[in-house]
C-alpha cells in the first residue's frame, strides 16, 4: 500500500507547507501510530517469509540430492 492509499484510508492530510503531519489532536496521532504499526507489520513479514523461501529451497534442494 502507498502512502497516498494509507492517508485516504485513515484520512489523514499532510500539511503541506511543513511537509510533515498535523499532529495537533489525540485522533490525528493516534492515526500516524496505526500506519506505523501496519509498516512495521509488512516489514516482519516481509523478513518471516524471506526466511520460510529459505529454509524450503534447502529443503527441496536437499530432496532432490537424495534422490539422485
């Protein structure tokens, strides 16, 4: 997901003369707080299945010398 989709989706807007996000009310806050959750999520997956494609390729790897 983009940011773009992130911020209609919790409908928050950047202020964009400062470039960054209004963080003036509790609501807005605590909407940055769930989008970096949600990024911080995808990035342990991310990892997680990086490393379950390793250990099946040793796997199959180690399958198909056996049967050789």
């Amino acid at each position: 997901m983009t940011e773009v989709e992130l911020n209609a989706l919790f409908n928050i807007s950047p202020e964009r003369v400062k470039n960054v996000y209004a963080t003036n009310s509790t609501k807005n806050a605590d909407e940055i707080r769930r989008i970096v959750k949600i990024f911080n999520i995808a990035n342990e997956q991310k990892e997680t299945s990086k490393g379950i494609s390793i250990r099946s390729l040793a796997a199959f790897k180690a399958i198909l010398i056996s049967n050789n």
